[in-house]
C-alpha cells in the first residue's frame, strides 16, 4: 500500500494535483464550521456585555449562563434528526439546510431585543452544529482520494477555528450586531457556491442513482478514467448492505464495536483532556493564576489564533505522518501542559510565592492550544469519517457526535464541582490522568488508516486482510472507494 502511494504522489507530484474540485467542495461546504465556531465561542466575548449596564437585553446572570448549556442540550437533541436527514436527503441537502437554519439563526439574535429569543436560537443552533458535523465528514470522505482525505476532513476544524479567531476578536471591541452580519455572510456564501457542487457519488451510489454518480465522480475526478473506481465503490457497498445496520449492530457487529469504541474515547477525549473547560473558562483561569504578563482578552485572541496555526499544521501532516503518531504526540505533550497548570495552582493553595514564575499559566495554556490542535484537536473528526461502513454510517457518526456532546458536558460539570469543592488544581490533576490514559488507549488500540480505501479500512476494523481482486483494483493504484 505504501509503494503504490508513493508511486502516486510521484506520479501527480503533489498530494493537491487534480484535486481542485475536492478542495472547492470541501471548502464552500464546510464554511458552516466558521459560523459554528463563532456560535460556541460567542458566549465568552458576549457574557460580560450582556450583563452589563450597557446591554440593550435586560437580562441576568443565570440567563446568560444557561446559553451554554442549551447550545449543547440542542445538540444531544438533535441526534434523532440528523440519522434521518442525512440518510433521507442526502449529505449535501442537509449541509444546505444547516447553513440556511443558521442564518436564521444569526438574523434572530441581530434584532433580538429579548433573552428567550437567543436561549431559542442557541438550541437550534446546537441541533444545526450536529448535522452539519455529521454529515460534512461524511461528504468528504466519500468524494476524497486517499491521498488527500485527512488534509480534506481536517478543514472542517480549521474552519470552526477561523470562527473563534472571528467571534474572540471582534466580540469584545465592536457592537453587538457585528458577529452576527459576518456569520450571516459566510453562511451566503455557502448556500451560494456549494449549491453548484454535486451530491457524494457514494450516496448516489447507495441510492441506486448510477447515472448521477458517474456525473458526481466525474466532477471530482477530472481527466481520469473513472469506471474502475465506480465498480469498486459498487461492489463494496453491495457487500456492506448485506450487513446488518440497526441500532443493537452497532453492538453486536466486531467491526462496528470496534469503531464505536474508538470514537466514544477520541471524541469523549477531547474534553477529557478539558478543551471545553479551558475554551469557556480561560480568562476566569488566567486572572485567578494572578498573571502579570498578558491581559486575558488578549490571551484568549492568541490562544485561539494558535489553535488556528498548529490546527493548519496536523492538517498538512495528517495524510504524511499518519493519524496514530499524531494523537499520540498531542495527547503526551498535552497531559504535561495540564500538569503543569495543576501543579501552579497547588503551589498557590499551599500559599507559595508563585510571582515569579506567574508566566507558567500563560505559557502551559498557549502550549496546550499548539499541542492539542496538532492531533486529538483535528485528528478524530478524520478518523469518523472513514471507521463506519456504509450501513451504520450515519446512525454511528451521530453517535460518535453524541460522545463529544456528553464529553462536554461531563467535563464541564466535573470542573465546577471539583474546584469549588477541592481548588483549581484537582480538575487539571484529573485532566493529567485522562489525557495518559487517551494515549495509552490509542497505542495499544487504534489501528492506523492512513492511505487505506474505506473498504480496507473495514476490513482492518474486521482482524481481516483486504485482499485486491485484481491488479486494476483502485486499492492497488491509491484511488478511494
């Protein structure tokens, strides 16, 4: 499989030949992720505002507060909707109507002039998040080459991450109204080039709607011959129909357990390892480690513009170094970012003088934004895309989604308890533990995918060796199935 990649890299000489269209799609499609990004990052610029004399919302406190919760209470119940539509009315449709119930949604909260408005669209927008999180994964894996699919999936996180670069710059310093026009812009945007781009010819295959698919791979495939791919795609979705694909065969199914449990700990990981925690709580974090050395206004701007950075980088290297190295590394360095931070905030329980090396905060925090956007902040959401068969594909991507939704809300409840009843330091303690064990999970567990077709992947998940029909198999040549 290695030989025959790199015949291909050679041949196109760059990973990027002859995949313009790809990029196009994926890029115009996951412009979501820039509206999603503001969406979860918004509270964190706007709370301050919103109870301030200053608002033009007359609100309180805990009203402000329960815009987070809900925005993840949409998202767990938006779980049943998305199996369907994206199933029902395929990845493309549903994308579309994510981005046009998004702008809706930024519309309600310009001219809101009352809290129940937002607290409503702030639910929806968590039942938008997770359609649109399921099903552009989905659409990506299914039009990419191998060669190419980590780089396109991790674009969806790259995205999300120009949203909180959008929403943490601009929320504090210009008026209220200013993160919603630029959100309703990119989401025009969105419905006005990704309209043009064709439905996944895998879908279209699945449907049984040949002639569209051909159209589809012919789109994505520019100047290749595409006859053997589309018998390939063909005849490994025949296969995965004859495979079970109800709810109990997520379970009983070796492969599909297999995948399940590897999602449940890479997307529940992700806030284990207490992004959530810091994402909402970063400046409450830094101000009570008395750091002189950066106000937390602007430490929140370079925090997220390093996620964006190092986010861009495990994106480039994703399809080059493999995903199991990736994780690896990221949750390593990010258990001794953690601990670093735990260990400042027991120093100051145990009233030290921690004056002098108040900078550790700052520097282990800006760290952890670099260390965690390098894999387990990108990686998993490439790993999703490509674990489940056709069969259980949308019913085992939402549940995978439901895994970093709960994650989330374990993880964030977790930190209130234990620091108001024990300090700050006993949640970063617990957040060092979870980020080793992730690694440990992952060396000893994860299978590598990278370079492999979607249907030797499944193989792979099965204990099973894919062996190729013939020499003319895409598996042989690089192409995706």
């Amino acid at each position: 499989m290695g030989k025959s990649d790199k015949t291909v890299t050679k041949s196109d000489g760059s990973i990027f030949s002859g995949t313009f269209t790809q990029l196009l799609a994926t890029i115009s499609g996951s412009l979501f992720a820039i509206s999603d990004g503001m969406t979860y990052g918004w509270t964190a610029p706007m709370m301050p505002y919103l109870i301030s004399e200053e608002s033009h919302i007359k609100t309180t406190k805990s009203e402000v507060e329960l815009l987070e919760t809900i925005l993840m209470v949409g998202s767990f119940c938006g779980l049943p909707t998305t199996i369907y539509l994206v199933d029902k009315i395929g990845r493309k449709k549903s994308l579309l109507l994510a981005a046009f119930s998004s702008l809706i949604g930024w519309l309600v909260i310009a001219f809101a002039d009352k809290m129940i408005y937002i607290h409503v669209v702030r639910f929806f927008f968590g039942v938008i998040g997770n359609m649109s999180f399921v099903s552009m994964p989905m659409y990506i894996a299914e039009i990419a080459e191998s060669k190419i699919r980590g780089f396109l999936a991790s674009v969806v996180y790259l995205q999300m991450l120009i949203g909180f670069v959008i929403v943490y710059s601009v929320g504090p310093y210009l008026p209220f109204y200013v993160a919603p026009i630029i959100g309703i812009v990119v989401l025009i945007t969105e419905l006005c080039v990704f309209s043009w781009m064709p439905e996944s010819p895998y879908y279209l295959l699945y449907k049984n709607k040949h002639e569209q698919a051909e159209k589809s791979m012919e789109y994505f495939r520019p100047g290749k011959d595409i006859s053997l791919e589309l018998k390939q795609i063909t005849k490994a979705i025949e296969r995965q129909k004859t495979e079970k694909g109800g709810i109990k065969d997520i379970i009983m199914v070796k492969s599909n357990r297999k995948a399940i449990i590897i999602m449940t700990v890479l997307n529940g990981g992700q806030h284990i390892v207490a992004i959530s925690v810091i994402l909402m709580n970063l400046h409450d974090i830094l101000n009570s480690a008395g750091s002189i050395y950066m106000d937390s206004s602007h430490a929140g701007i370079l925090f997220s513009v390093i996620m964006l950075v190092f986010a861009n980088f495990a994106s480039l290297q994703v399809d080059r170094y493999g995903r199991k190295a990736l994780l690896l590394l990221s949750t390593t360095l990010t258990g001794f970012c953690l601990l670093a931070i735990a260990v400042y905030f027991n120093l100051m329980l145990a009233n030290y003088d921690v004056v002098n090396v108040s900078w550790i905060p700052i520097a282990s925090v800006m760290i952890y934004a670099a260390t965690f956007k390098i894999g387990l902040g990108v990686v998993p959401i490439v790993i999703t895309a490509e674990i489940f068969p056709a069969k259980v594909k949308a019913l085992g991507m939402t549940i995978a989604d439901a895994m970093y939704v709960i994650g989330s809300i374990i993880s964030i409840q977790l930190y209130t308890w234990l620091e108001s009843s024990y300090g700050k330091h006993v949640p970063f303690y617990v957040f060092t533990v979870g980020s080793f064990c992730i690694a440990l999970f992952i060396l000893k567990y994860l299978p590598e995918t990278k370079g492999k077709t979607l249907e030797e992947i499944q193989f792979l998940l099965k204990g099973e060796r894919y062996i190729p029909t013939s020499k003319s198999d895409p598996l042989i040549n690089g192409q995706d199935v």
